[in-house]
C-alpha cells in the first residue's frame, strides 16, 4: 500500500503544496501564500503524480493548494486521491472553472474551500485563514446546487466509492480507462502483473462491480464532463 500523511498532526505548520501547471501563477500563488499567511516553505508541483511523490517522500504540507484541470487528471479524481494520500491536510481548490455546480461537487469531494482564480490577494488570505481556522471557504455569490436528480446521486456516490481508493489502485483504475491491458498496467507501473490483477479485483470489490467496463463508468462519474454546467 502506498504511505500517506496519517494526520494533520504530522503537518509542518509553516509548509504548503501548491499544484499546478502554469509556473507563473504557481509563483504568483506561492508568493501570496508567503504575504497573506504564515507560510515560509512553499512547495510546488506541476503534474498531481508529482505532488504525491512529494507527499509520500514526507512533504508534510499543512495546506495544499489544488488547480483541478492538470495534465494527468481529469475532474475530481486528483482531488480524491490527494484526499487519500494527505488525511486530514486541507485542499484548498483553485479553478477558473468557478460555476456554482463545479463548487458543489469540489466540496463534496473533500475539498476545504473553492477559491476562483480571477480572486484578489485579500480574497485568499481570506480563504486561506478560515481554512487554517477549521472552516470552509466558499466564493461570494456561490448557492450550493441541490442534487435531487438520479445523476447527482450518482455522482455522489460515484465519488464516495473512489474516496476509498489508495494512491496505486486510483493510479491503475486511471490506466484502465485509458483502455490498457494488465499486461500493459504493468509495465507503466513498473510492477508484476499478478499485482496489477489482485489490485483490479480490489477495485472492483471497492467500487461494487464485476467488470472492468462497469469500474470505468463509475470513474467516469467524476470527470469534468458530469460536473460542468448543462452536463447530461
């Protein structure tokens, strides 16, 4: 299994993670981190398989900061898997993607506050301060949207069964929607191929399937294209 950040507690008080893969805002953000809070080591990355190196090699941020669209994820499941792998350590989303529906479904991802891009400084020292403090940080203007449909409760729970995924199944489930063989998950990974099946029916047990088709359509509940405005 892979090592995850036990508990806050284990947090460097004065550490955040910020990810994302633009370096002119992930400078930009670092800096503001620095001004508006008590931050003196900002840790970056550009990638979220770089981010969970980090945290796995003992980063131990007491915040992270999260840009959901990145390169090697897609929706909500980077806000997942570091959920898994940092317990207990906020994540603070930053987005352009700051529609009311997108806000709603970060928070109930496991994310601590939603912060638009576009903000001012003031806004994430705001964000930031509250967060630190125990709360939750939602933008002005944000209305949770209600989620009374079939879909949105399959959504929820789409995400619910993949919250309980660690790092490497997460990892694996990704490679399987990528269409990839076990032969080839293994290879990627650098792992045996019988892992990669003990891990498969792991996932499936985690998720409450029976094949890999209906595994992929339950990852699929959590990419941009279930959670965006006027999504089907």
């Amino acid at each position: 299994m892979t090592p995850a950040i036990s508990s806050l507690s284990n947090a460097v008080p004065d550490r955040a993670l910020v990810i994302d893969d633009h370096p002119l805002f992930c400078d930009a953000l670092s800096l503001t981190l620095k001004s508006v809070a008590s931050f003196s080591d900002i840790d970056t990355a550009d990638r979220l398989g770089a981010a969970l190196d980090k945290i796995h090699n003992g980063s131990n941020p007491a915040l992270i900061v999260l840009d959901l669209n990145l390169p090697d994820v897609n929706g909500l499941d980077g806000l997942i898997r570091l959920k898994t792998a940092a317990p207990g350590v906020p994540v603070v989303v930053v987005s352009s993607m700051a529609d009311n529906r997108m806000i709603t479904h970060t928070l109930r991802a496991g994310a601590a506050g939603f912060v638009p891009k576009h903000s001012q400084r003031e806004v994430f020292g705001e964000a930031i301060h509250a967060i630190l403090s125990g709360g939750t940080y939602t933008p002005d203007g944000f209305v949770e949207v209600a989620t009374d449909s079939d879909n949105s409760n399959a959504r929820d729970e789409a995400l619910n069964r993949l919250s309980t995924l660690t790092n490497q199944q997460a990892r694996i489930l990704q490679l399987i929607c990528e269409g990839k063989l076990n032969k080839q998950i293994a290879y990627d990974l650098s792992i045996a191929e019988t892992t990669v099946k003990a891990h498969v029916t792991a996932i499936m047990r985690k998720l409450g399937v029976h094949s890999r088709t209906q595994a992929v359509l339950i990852a699929q509940e959590a990419h941009f294209g279930n959670v965006l405005p006027n999504a089907v």
